[in-house]
C-alpha cells in the first residue's frame, strides 16, 4: 500500500457495520500497516444509525478522525445522505442498490451500485451482504491476499462461530466476481 486509506462503512445495526470495520483494521494489522478502527453508534443498535472510520496507512496515523474518506461503504439511504459529499474527488462509493432505488451519481467519484441484499438472499443468507460489500472492496484494491482475508475472518469470527466461515468466503468471493463483471 502506497498511501494512507481513510474508509467510512455506513448503515443500519445489524448490517454488519462494524465487523466490516474490524476486518479491514485487522486485515490491515496483519499486513504490517497501521490501522485505526473508530466506531460510532446511534441511540439504538439494532436498527439505528452506525458508521465507522478505518484508517490504513504504512506511516504513522496522527488522528482516528478524517472528514473526507478514499472510500465509502454505504449500506443504507440514510447512511448515503449523510455521508455522499463526504468522499475525495477520485475516491469510490460502494453503495446497497438493494435498498437504494435511485442511482447514485457524484462527480469525479467511482460509484458501484451493488444489490448486496438480493445477492446475499441468493447464497442462502441475508446476513451476509456486508461481506459481498467487502468482497467487491477487496477486488477493487487488491491491498490483501485471499488468505491473509481468510486467517483475518476466522481469528475475528473465533471458534465459537467458525461454521459461518464458508459463507462469508463465498459472500466474498461473489462481491468480487461480481465486480469483474461489472468492470467487463
């Protein structure tokens, strides 16, 4: 990684939000990067606002705040107004086409519709679209191995929860399949 990456993932809880977060501070930990995982939650947790801001850098991280992204992680309409004008000219919105109808437009910004809710219904689990969301992510950027992603997935899902490891690899891998559709 070349530069610093500065990350907002926005949506409802329950979207999976904040493990989207914790995944890319850690995959970026055990890429010997610095990393900053800064949550921020609304009054609610299931069903109210959530955002967080990952920073990933190969130099030193001065501050856990940034008011620009590189890149974001839009999961919800609400999430979209709040955060649309908060992106770098040249950055990437990644956004929920399931739930946002309208299509999303923003000048010298890449934008990805991605119906991560009707994908994740097709592989069998609805909790899932977050990581087909990541997948796309990680096609685009190519910062991390498949099995860095993987030895990330199973240490932050742990023992208690490993049966849910293959679906979340095959939610990845369908993000980033389709993203090389999409790119052609």
């Amino acid at each position: 990684m070349n530069k610093t990456k500065q990350i907002t993932i926005a949506g409802f809880g329950g979207q999976g939000v904040m493990f989207l977060g914790q995944m890319l501070a850690h995959l970026g930990n055990e890429a010997g990067l610095n990393s900053l995982w800064y949550p921020s939650y609304g009054p609610e947790t299931r069903g109210g606002t959530a955002n967080c801001a990952v920073t990933l850098s190969d130099k030193k991280i001065n501050s856990p705040i940034f008011s620009e992204a590189n890149t974001l992680f839009i999961l919800n309409k609400p999430s979209l107004d709040k955060f649309i004008d908060k992106v770098y000219s040249g950055g990437t919105i990644l956004y929920n086409s399931s739930l946002i109808k309208e299509e999303v437009i923003k000048k010298d910004v890449n934008v990805y519709p991605l119906p991560i809710n009707d994908l994740a219904t097709e592989l069998g689990n609805i909790r899932v679209a977050n990581m087909i969301m990541f997948g796309a992510y990680l096609e685009l950027n190519q910062d991390f191995s498949d099995k860095l992603v993987e030895k990330v997935l199973i240490s932050i899902l742990g023992e208690g929860k490993k049966d849910l490891v293959k679906i979340n690899l095959e939610a990845i891998a369908l993000g980033k399949e389709f993203i090389r559709e999409m790119k052609g």
